[in-house]
C-alpha cells in the first residue's frame, strides 16, 4: 500500500517518550496529496487527546501571521494581544512548551512557497522544535524548493526525510464520502476504475484536480435527467468524457471554446482536412485531446453542451435531454436510416450496407426535404467516398446533389425562416450530429450552392410578394396590415420577411401619396408595429435603406405641403418613420455583436 511505510515511521516517531529535537519533513510532487495524506492520517489520533496545528507558510510575507495561524487554532484571544507580539509568542510558548505529552504536533505546510527570509524562517521553526521540543512535520514540494533553504533544513532542522507518493485510490475514497447524496456517491464509485484509468492517462497527478473534477460532476449529475441515469452506456460515456474535458482544461491544455471544435473530430477526417487545408486543422487542441484518449469521436452530448457547461457552469436541460434522445445508445429501428448510418463506427459491414441502400433509394426518391437532412446525407455521401467505402467520386456526388437541391428549389418548399439554416457562421451540425467531412471543399461548394440558390429563391418569391403586396396597399390596406403582420399559421408567411427591401421609394411613395389619408394612416399602423419585436426586427434589417429614403421623402413633401393638414400629417408619419429606423438600427447592431461572439467562439 502506497505510503505505509511513512505512516509506520510516524506512528513510531509519535510513540517516543522524548521529543527527537529534529522535524519530520514529507517530499512530494505538486500535487501528490502531501497535505491530504497528514490530514488523513492524523484522523486515527483524533480520539487520543492530539491537536494538529496546521500553518500553511504560502503567501505569508512576516512570522506575526504564522503566530496568527496557531493562536488562531490554539483559540487564544490573540486579538486582546494583538497589540504585544512579544506577549502574543509568549502566550504560544507557554502554552506549548509545558506540552511533554506531545499533545500538539506543528504542521508548517508549503515550504517551497515561503517568502520569508531563509535565516528567519529557520529560526522561528528551531524555536519550537529544539528549544521548546515540539514535534513538529515540515511538507515541502523539494523540486521546487530553494536550493539554499532545503540545505539548511537538512543540516539544521530535519532529521529524517521521507517522500509521499500519490495514493489515488485511497484518496478517491476520501473524496467521495464527502458528497452530499446516496446516488451520486454510488454513481461516480461505481466508475471508480475507469476515473482512476483517466486521471493516470491525463499524466499530470494533481489530486487537487480529481477532488475538484469530483464535486463537479456530482453537481453535473444533480439535475441530469434521471431517465438516462440508469442507461449503463450512456452514463459511463458522460462520465468519461466530463473527466477527460474537466482535467485537461484544470491543467490548461484546451480551454471551454475549444470543445465546440469537436465537430470536425473524426480521426480520419481529420487526416484528410489537414492535407487539404494545412498544418491549421492539425493545430486544433482538441486532436491532440483525441488522440491522446481515442474517445471523442460520436460523442453522446454535443460539443456545444459540453462547452456550455465549461464555461457558462450549466447545460440548457432541454436541449441535453433532446442530445441524449437521439443518442447513438437510443437508436433503433424506427430512428431515421440516415441518423443511423451517420453511427457508422458502430455498424457491422452488413448494416452499413443495408443503411446505405436505404438512404440512397430514399436520396433518389427526393424524400429529404429539410436542410439539415440533405446537408448531411450530402456530407456522408462525399465523406464515405473520400474513405473509399461509396463507390460514386466526389464530382459525381456534387453533380447529382445540385441537382437534388434545384430540384427542391422548384418544388417551391422554402420559406423566409429558413434563412439561418444556411448561414456558414451557425456552426456545422443539424440534430445535434457534426455533418460528416463538413470542412472538405466539396462539402463547402455544395453548402455554398445551396445558400445561393436559397437566396435566389427568395429574391424571386419575395419580389412576387412585394408586387402583390403594394397592390393590396391600395385596394384594401386593412387586410395588408394583417398580412404583413399576422403570425397566424394560416395566413401566407410575411411578416418576418424583408418585403421592402427592393422597393424602388420613388414608385411606392407616389402610390403613397395618392392615397387617403386615412388609407394612409391604416398603411403606416404597418411600419408602426412591424419591427417592436427584436427578434423581428433582425429578420427585417434589410429594409434600412428603403425605410431612411422613404423618410426623407416625407420629409420633403411635408415641407411642400407646409401650413396644410395634409403637410402636418405626412410630417407626423416622419416621425413614426424615425421611431422604426431606431429599432432597426438598434437590431443591427443586435446582429453585429452576436455575429462577433460567435466568431469569437
């Protein structure tokens, strides 16, 4: 058992009838529970009338505020002597030097994190052990210790030097008695083995971080749904991966950020985007964190959680639960063949076959209509041909998946709010699946297609629209105003849609002003509650420039009509005019700054 032997000498050291005049010192790696391992020891002497007093030597610039950390444990009234040193180390010494029975024994902890002058130190130290013969343990990190300073302890106060190993498994034992409830305790125990196995694959040993690494996924797993809780798979591979995130960011390998570029981590597409791209795919942290443990490939919680949680200290619950669903532990016959074949690192050569037959006569057959699902049957068709295991190439599949995407083009199935779907910047994953080979140039040339025929579409539905809409303005602008702003799913989507960015003004005000002003009054109630909303007004950015010369040609013609009803009216209209330029203005700088966190990102 690691350590024994330093405990059997301790117990031997403490049995002495005599103090030995010379301190005990514990060597030890940054952390390798040096100070875990006196703490836990001297709880087999709590019940033998034995007082440790601990003083932690990090950070102390003076020996007054060691004498504080005694006294303090002593429960003296130190602050009535505050005044008196002299008075208030007399008071430690009085009371400590009639201490022949070795009731206390003096702990001074991180020594090589000392700032005090070596010669004081010492001296302060000596004090107690030879002079007033207290037991004393000095713990010292001697890698990092001042070279003069471990001499002198050597040739002046210590008298036997003995090194701490890490005791893993004991201590994991002590961490989890520390949990606060039944079923975390028994969760995270029963994985015991497999954190161990991690914590030795992370290399760095630090106990600090499997104690903090353990309280965290306690509280992780506090609100985790408890449907998946008593999923064996799904729970040994959150667990695996909490540890792994959680002690390569304690130890600053990879940062929260970096978990949303996991994405892109399929070992083999990953090869393959660095030959095409350059030693920049090769340089991304989280390959190096893959490799080195082989598991973050498929993972069963998307990298945008993981990182949520890293760094904003929680998980949207509905979106984990949604993750977890559609898990690769979840499946089954009745999940998508698509999903099904994208798991394709857990299927047996007959299943991808059979999968693959399915999603292709269904690719065929046109039967994918939403974004998300084209794009990934796209990508999966593109990226199993750079494998070698689809027999069609590259310029075949881009050829037929233009083809497929013109053809629902024609098929008139978009509308307006799908516009973000294809927005390169949004990330690179539908369902929470990273779409295969999504950094290859032919994925990227199809996604680009697909975006410019989805704008193209628009442009010619949205002019379409836009005609018949100024039509309705002068024949019946009540039910325009419902049109354009009904959210009503049985009503012709349009009051998210940018209807007047390609307005020509002149035109549209020359209808405007031929109307009657209470006509006119009823068409500008539009303008007054179109862009109130700021999700709305986000969507209607585009209609900025019509809205500035439509204003200015108000303004204008008020100025014409000056001293008119007619003039105070359209001038009153300005000013309804100004206000939906403000909102406006106010949502662009809205789009600007999510843009920017999201490249931040």
């Amino acid at each position: 058992m690691p350590n024994s032997h330093i405990e059997e000498y301790l117990r031997f050291h403490l049995s002495l009838p005599e103090s030995t005049g010379f301190a005990v010192m514990l060597t030890g790696g940054k952390g390798s529970g040096k100070t875990w391992f006196v703490k836990k020891f001297f709880e087999e002497y709590t019940d033998r009338q034995v007082k440790v007093l601990h003083a932690s030597l990090y950070g102390v610039t003076s020996l007054n505020e060691i004498d504080d950390q005694i006294y303090h444990q002593l429960k003296v009234d130190f602050d009535t002597h505050r005044s008196d040193r002299r008075r208030l180390r007399s008071t430690i010494t009085e009371i400590l030097e009639n201490d022949r029975a070795g009731t206390y024994i003096l702990v001074f902890d991180d020594m090589e994190r000392s700032t005090l002058a070596t010669k004081s130190l010492l001296g302060y130290i000596h004090a107690f052990v030879e002079q007033e013969g207290l037991r004393s343990i000095i713990i010292a990190n001697c890698d990092e210790l001042d070279r003069e300073l471990h001499a002198e302890l050597n040739e002046k106060l210590v008298g036997k030097s003995l090194q701490v190993e890490n005791d893993i498994s004991s201590a994991f034992d002590s961490f989890i008695k520390k949990m606060s409830t039944d079923s975390s305790r028994w969760i995270i125990n029963t994985r015991k083995e497999l954190i161990l196995d991690l914590f030795h694959k992370a290399g760095y040993g630090d106990l600090r971080h499997l104690y903090q690494t353990l309280l965290d996924l306690e509280y992780f797993l506090k609100d985790f749904p408890n449907k998946f809780l008593v999923i064996k798979e799904i729970m040994k591979e959150v667990i695996e991966l909490f540890c792994v995130f959680s002690f390569e960011l304690k130890s600053g390998t990879i940062q929260a950020a970096d978990l949303r570029q996991m994405d892109y981590l399929s070992l083999d597409q990953s090869y393959m985007d660095a030959n095409e791209y350059g030693q920049d795919t090769m340089n991304n942290p989280m390959l190096k964190v893959a490799e080195k443990y082989s598991i973050l490939y498929d993972v069963v919680l998307s990298p945008v959680l993981w990182s949520d949680h890293f760094s904003k200290g929680h998980m949207d619950r509905e979106q984990l639960t949604k993750s977890l669903d559609s898990c690769k532990y979840l499946l089954d016959d009745v999940s998508p063949a698509w999903q099904r074949l994208w798991h394709y690192k857990d299927l047996e050569e007959d299943e991808y076959e059979v999968l693959l037959s399915i999603v292709k006569e269904q690719w065929e057959d046109a039967e994918f209509d939403a974004f998300g699902e084209i794009l990934h049957v796209i990508g999966m068709f593109l990226f199993f041909s750079s494998l070698g295991i689809y027999k069609k190439s590259g310029p075949v599949i881009i050829e037929e998946s233009k083809a497929y995407i013109d053809k629902k083009k024609e098929k008139a199935l978009w509308h307006h709010g799908q516009r973000d779907l294809l927005e390169f910047d949004l990330g690179s994953s539908w369902e929470q699946l990273g779409f295969l080979g999504a950094k290859s140039s032919e994925f990227q040339e199809i996604r680009h297609y697909f975006k410019e025929q989805f704008e193209s579409y628009l442009a010619e539905d949205l002019a379409q629209d836009t005609q018949a809409l100024i039509a309705l303005m002068i024949e019946d602008p009540e039910d325009l105003s419902s049109e354009s702003l009904s959210q009503s799913p049985t009503r012709q989507r349009l009051y998210d849609r940018p209807l007047f960015y390609a307005v020509d003004v002149e035109s549209f005000f020359k209808i405007f002003l031929d109307l009657r002003n209470k006509t006119k009054q009823q068409v500008i109630a539009i303008f007054a509650h179109r862009y109130e909303q700021p999700y709305l007004a986000e969507a209607l950015v585009d209609e900025l420039p019509f809205l500035v010369s439509f204003a200015e040609r108000l303004t204008e013609e008020s100025d014409r009509q000056e001293g008119r009803l007619s003039g105070h009216l359209l001038a009153d209209i300005r000013l309804t005019i100004d206000e939906a330029i403000t909102l406006i203005n106010e949502a662009e700088l809205s789009l600007k700054e999510k843009k920017s966190e999201q490249k931040y990102l």
